[in-house]
C-alpha cells in the first residue's frame, strides 16, 4: 500500500525584490568599499537568482532612510533584534502558509479541509506557541481534534522528513488525509556583520511557503496525476557537520554556510544515491527526472556532476532558483509542484530527489509519478 502527493499549492510574500536591487542594499548594509563591492558582485551575478521574495520591502530600497523594519541610519541602527523579527514571524506566517494552503485545494473540489485528519508544519525561521499550527486550524476550519505534528529548525531538508512522516501515517491509516504546510521566512535573518559566511547566505535566502496533501495511493487512482512516495532514505556526513550550521543570536538566527558545502555533496552525493536505489531496487538508468533542492546553483552542479545528469533533467530545480531563491524547506516542494504540472510528464517515470542541511544531512527520495500532466 503505498502513498502519494496529490495536490501541491505555493504562496509569497508581496515583495517581490530583483536580485540587483537586493545587491546595492547589502553593498550598503556591509559598507563596502570598490574592490569588495566588486567582489560581491560576482556572487550575485553567479548566483542564478533573478528575484526573491521577502516580508521585508527594505531589501528593495535605495535609500536606508525609507527603512520600515531596518534602522534608518546608514548602519542600520537600531538593529532589530530577535524579539524584533519573532514577531514579525509571528505577524506574517500563518497568513502567508493560509495562501499557499488555499492554492493548494483550490483546483482539487474533492479535498475538503474537514476531511483533513493529520497536520504537520514545516519551518525553520521562527516559532511561537500556541504555533502556526493551531492559527492554521483556526483560520482554514480544519477539526480541532486534527491530530498536529510540528517539524522546526532541520533546515531545508525539512519537508522530506514531513513527506516521510505523511507516509508512515497514510500507509498505517488508508482513510488518513495529512497537510504539509511549510513556511520560511528566511529573510527576517538578515545579518549584516561583513563575514564572507553572510555574504553567501544573504545573497541566496527568500520567504515562501507550500502545502502538500497526502494521502493513501488508493483513494487516488482515479486521478489524473499524482506523484507516488516510493522510497526515502537519510544519512549525515559527521566530517561536514561543522560546514552547516543554524543558531540563534541575539539578532534573529545566525547561519553558517561555507564553501566546502557543495564539495562535500560533490564527494558523498553518489553513495548516498546508490544506497537509496538499492533500498528502492531500482537502477541509476531507472531514473527519467530529478527534485534537487536548490540551495545554491553550485549545489545543483555538484550534484549533476557526481551523478552525471544533465541540468535538464534537474531544470525545475534551477527555474525555482532563478524565480524565487532559496526559500530553505519550502523550496523542494516548488520544485516538487512544477514536476507534478509538467506537460511532458511521463506515467509511470521515477524522480529522484535530496535536500540537504545541517548534520551535515542528506536527505534523499524516489518518487513514481502516477498520471500524465
């Protein structure tokens, strides 16, 4: 008995910001000086990012005196602290995975929100209790006695645990029906300490949110199309733990990103492909498409490069790149959403997809679409 994704929805936040625009504001938060700026420029012009998404319209602004969350001044002063941005979170973050929520269902009549039995969040850039769960079933009128699952602070790689733990619930309950929704507000983290670490993070993270329904493969056949939960596997690379990392300061939540990231997916991505292919008993040449999680392009060409795939293959992937940035664990189901809308989708082909985060963590799945587009 297996389960599947059957409808996939998506939501952002209302400013939508060119990643040139964002450039000329940190030039300005860092106080770069020429050859910096220059330096700078090059991570931005190679990012593969054309636009992101944030809470935040200052990210936007020309000038630091139209600053409404960031100090006016030319340091930024007085510097929000996390108190500050919490509650900015707090504001912001169910409204924002209510939207993708309703995208979700919207085009699916048959998905009620009553008939909804399981709810799990997803989110790694803020938290309250009571939560964006329980706002969740206030605002959508799901069944109080919805059973809640909340999944915080596993970084991008989060929505692959949500999809594992849908799976073991629809597989234990053929009537359950589970919700994923998650949403990052990456950008309420902006650091503006001139470290080379915030220089990478901040030219890479957005806001977004998703929401998933899962349910049992069964109830679904009739369908036109569906994305089957095949095989999921996990592994952390202990040499790289110190390569990711996700803290909380005293002004919002500080990441730790270096270079030897993508090196290390470079080295291990393969092992961990041939482990989850076994444990699925498929073949490499089984694969037709690939769900990689956008964290950086120099990820996504890591990863082809170990495994020998095309980019073309992986082309959701760097579209959401392109379009939206890296929304931390909300990405993979933007990418996840463009396989399942597809026009050239094939019935029956097999996906394979990895998120990654601090551990360091791979996470890997194999999906079987189930329907043409």
């Amino acid at each position: 008995m297996s389960s599947c994704i059957s409808a996939i929805g998506t939501a952002n936040p209302k400013y939508r910001i060119p990643q040139n625009d964002i450039y000329h504001f940190m030039v300005k938060a860092f106080r770069l000086n020429d050859t910096n700026a220059s330096r700078l420029k090059r991570i931005y012009d190679h990012s593969g990012i054309e636009h992101r998404y944030s809470v935040i319209p200052d990210f936007g602004e020309k000038e630091s005196n139209n600053n409404t969350f960031f100090g006016k001044t030319a340091d930024f002063e007085p510097f929000p602290g996390t108190r500050e941005r919490l509650s900015l979170y707090q504001e912001t973050a169910a409204d924002l995975a209510s939207e993708a929520v309703n995208d979700c269902i919207i085009n699916h009549t048959e998905i009620l929100t009553p008939s909804i039995t399981h709810l799990i969040t997803v989110s790694c850039t803020g938290m309250h209790a009571p939560g964006i769960d329980i706002e969740l079933v206030e605002k959508l009128g799901l069944n109080p006695n919805i059973e809640r699952t909340c999944i915080n602070f596993m970084g991008c790689y989060g929505s692959l645990n949500a999809l594992k733990v849908a799976d073991y619930i629809c597989r234990a309950d053929p009537a359950a029906k589970v919700l994923i929704v998650s949403v990052e507000l990456c950008t309420l983290h902006f650091q503006k300490e001139n470290t080379l670490d915030n220089w990478v993070a901040n030219s890479l993270f957005s806001d977004g949110a998703a929401a998933v329904i899962v349910e049992n493969g069964t109830e679904t056949k009739t369908r036109n199309k569906h994305l089957l939960l095949d095989t999921f596997y996990s592994e952390f690379l202990n040499e790289a733990k110190n390569e990711m990392a996700w803290y909380v300061g005293d002004a919002g939540f500080e990441m730790k990103l270096t270079s030897k990231v993508s090196r290390m997916i470079l080295k291990h991505i393969q092992s961990i492909s041939n482990k989850l292919l076994s444990k699925a008993g498929l073949q490499f040449k089984d694969i037709g498409r690939f769900a990689v999680h956008p964290g950086g392009r120099k990820i996504l060409e890591a990863a082809e490069n170990a495994l020998g795939f095309s980019s073309i293959a992986n082309c959701f992937a760097y579209e959401t790149l392109r379009d939206y940035g890296n929304m931390s664990s909300a990405t993979i189901l933007f990418v996840l959403k463009k396989l399942m809308e597809d026009p050239e989708g094939i019935d029956g082909e097999n996906i394979l997809g990895f998120a990654f985060g601090p551990g360091l963590t791979v996470e890997s799945m194999i999906l079987k679409r189930s329907g043409n587009a």
